[in-house]
C-alpha cells in the first residue's frame, strides 16, 4: 500500500524540445515515484498551464490536476512534493512545501537565485523538520561513483586538485560543485578567488551564467578546486571532472577528439604514465545518454534516495546541508569577481552578485540575436 503522497509543481510540456527553456524535469523525476508504487503515489500535479498539467496526469496517472499549487498544497494533504520549475522560483516555493505542512521536499537544481534564498529555504525547513533534496542526481552514477572508489583505494595517491572544465559556475556548475564536495568528502571550503567574463547574455532556464570563470578555491583539508568554465575548459582541463592526485589522476568524461571511442572514465594509477579505461557499461554523465538502457536512470535514483531517507529518517547526501556547501562557491566565486579579491569562508553576502553586476551596469551582457 503507497503510504506518501506526492505532488508535483510544474510538469513542463514533453512535447517541446528540450532546451535552456524548459526540460520538463517532472518527466525525468516521475518514474523515479512510479519504481516505487509499493511506498508513494503521484496524487497532484500543478501547473500554471492547465494542458501541461492535464499531459502529465494521463502519463502518470495522476488524479488531481491544477493550475494553482497553493490550492493542490491546501487540498492534497500531500507527504512530498517535487519542484521542477525554474531556479528563481524554488525557494519561495520549497518555503510554501514546508509551511503546508508537507515532509519532505525534492527540488531540482541549484538551490535558488540569490544566497541568502538558499540559505532561507533550507533554514525553513530545517526548522519545521521538512527533509529538503535537490536533484543532484549524478552522485548516483557509476562513472562518479567509481571514481570516488578509486580515489579512496588510492589508486591515484592523496587527492591533491579537483578540476571541471564545463559549462558555468551556477546551471551546470552545481553538478560539478556537488561532485567535488562527494570525491572530497564535504570538507568545508576556506576561500576562493575567480574572474569572470561576461559579454554575451546567457539566460538558462532564465537566470544569468557568466560565458567563462577561471575560479580557484581551498578546501580546509588542503584540495584546491579549480574550473575554467565556457568552451575553453574543455581543452585546459580536457574532462568534465577531473580528480588530481599526488600519483595519479582520474577523469570522469574525458573529452577526446571526435571519433575516438566514448569513454566515461579513466585512470593514470600511480605507477603509470598510461590511461587505463574504466568500464562503467551503459552508464554516462547524466543518467539518460542515448546509449543508457534505463533512461532517466539517475534521476529515479535520486527521487529513491530522497524517500528511503524520509523513511528511514536519515541524512540524504543529496540534501540542503550538502547542496549549501557546493552553491556557497558558486556565490563566492561570482562575489571575488565583483571585489576583485579572495572571499574567505563562509560568505557574507545575500544576493546574487552576478545579477547584481547586471543590474548596477558593470556587466553588459548583450542580448543575442
Ligand atoms: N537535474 C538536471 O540534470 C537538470 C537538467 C535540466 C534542467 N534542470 C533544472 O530544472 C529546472 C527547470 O525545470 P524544467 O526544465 O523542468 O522547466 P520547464 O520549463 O520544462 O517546466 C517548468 C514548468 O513550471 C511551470 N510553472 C512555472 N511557474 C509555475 C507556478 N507558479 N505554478 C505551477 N507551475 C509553474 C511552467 O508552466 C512549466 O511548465 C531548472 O532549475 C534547471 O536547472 C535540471
């Protein structure tokens, strides 16, 4: 018999292409409640488009449908809800979960648009005992996970550097974020010194990301991380994680030159001077490749990690404390940039230091055609 009802805020339309302006999250996170039919159901879903809503309730099977979630939070009586909306809008949304009464809360990533927003939504529920995750769903796959056996096999030496070489520092960079925090085993960070360029406007899922950041950080157990974000990480760093030790190195997702064979991981053990592949089968980066037999498989990992530990009453890897440690560089990274200096931990600023160099003019991203 399902126990949690569940609820979901903004299904998205899985008839549009997927893109910076919608993936429709709620149909990556969904199966991850429908594996679980035993323990949860799917009760209500809300969306300011009554069609969308009304798709993802014939998919899902979904009885109450909505266009306003305040109105499915008053009527559901719902256990846990999923928040697949855009960034600006989850935490006041996370905050309205948890003063509804609901217990936990799976929100996709990142946390929220400005700091002091992430540390409020995590604080609230915090305090009203709402379990909060985030879908920081690669923690779950085997190419990161092995990677993190690896390393503590040491296989590579003692972890000296943790490198990414992709996307920004925020939309995609709170993966990255998250990875470094799970490989270095949530050691808070001391400080951390970038610069950033920001010419053309880069609007993902409507928030500002720089176009390139060169960001170096401390972590108190001595790890640096270090990104160059935008397309010149990919041939500096040359992996979209890379784990450097006193002997050896590991890079999840190398980036090789085209029509070389896919490779998910890699390892220079100590002891070599030669890569080694690592299989990891159909498992790749984000848990759907195409090549993946189970799509959406680290987003159903991730929904099964958030219930068992409501269940069990535990810690998830995936939660608030975790995600506040990773989106901390995020704003400190963007703060330096603003100051022109080193940040010292923890940071001491509320906003979004980004959207406010926009907003103020001394960032003049321009539009695109
Ligand atoms: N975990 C991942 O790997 C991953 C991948 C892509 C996107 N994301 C994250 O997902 C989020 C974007 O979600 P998406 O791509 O599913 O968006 P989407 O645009 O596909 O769907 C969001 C839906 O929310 C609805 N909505 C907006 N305001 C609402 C409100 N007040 N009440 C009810 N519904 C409302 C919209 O109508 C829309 O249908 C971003 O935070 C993004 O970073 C995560």
């Amino acid at each position: 018999m399902a126990d949690l009802r569940v609820g979901f805020i903004g299904t998205g339309d899985p008839r549009a292409k997927r893109s910076v302006m919608g993936y429709a999250m709620a149909y990556r996170q969904a199966p991850g409640y429908v594996d679980l039919a035993d323990k949860c159901k799917i009760v209500a879903c809300a969306d300011l488009v009554r069609e969308r809503a009304e798709i993802f309730s014939e998919t899902f099977d979904v009885p109450g449908v909505y266009t306003d979630y305040h109105e499915m939070l008053e009527k559901e009586n719902l256990d846990m809800v999923s928040i697949c909306t855009w960034m600006h809008l989850h935490e006041q949304m996370t905050v309205d979960c948890a003063e509804a009464g609901v217990r936990a809360v799976h929100c996709e990533k990142p946390m929220a648009t400005t700091w002091a927003g992430c540390k409020r939504m995590a604080k609230v529920c915090a305090d009203k005992g709402v379990q909060l995750t985030f879908n920081h769903m690669r923690r779950f796959g085997k190419p990161f996970r092995e990677a993190k056996a690896l390393l503590d096999a040491g296989e590579i030496g003692q972890l000296r550097t943790l490198q990414y070489g992709e996307a920004n520092l925020y939309d995609g960079g709170t993966h990255h974020l998250d990875m470094f925090g799970f490989f270095n085993d949530q050691t808070p960070v001391e400080w951390a010194m970038a610069q950033i360029d920001y010419r053309t406007e880069s609007l993902v899922f409507g928030s500002h990301n720089e176009n390139v950041a060169y960001a170096v950080w401390k972590y108190q157990n001595g790890v640096y991380g270090q990104c160059l974000t935008g397309r010149a990480g990919r041939e500096l760093i040359g992996a979209y994680d890379k784990l450097v030790g006193t002997e050896g190195a590991i890079e999840v997702g190398p980036f090789l030159p085209k029509g070389e064979e896919r490779v998910m991981l890699r390892i220079m053990r100590k002891g070599s001077t030669k890569w080694e592949n690592v299989d990891c089968g159909p498992e790749g980066l984000h848990g759907h490749n195409d090549d993946a037999k189970e799509p959406v498989l680290y987003h159903r990992r991730a929904v099964a990690c958030a219930v068992q530990c409501l269940e069990e009453g535990t810690e998830p890897e995936i939660g608030a404390k975790n995600a506040l440690q990773s989106t901390e560089i995020t704003f400190a990274c963007w703060e330096s940039a603003r100051r022109r200096g080193i940040v010292e931990f923890p940071l001491d600023i509320e906003d979004n230091p980004l959207d406010a160099m926009v907003a103020s003019g001394d960032l003049k991203p321009a539009k695109r055609e």
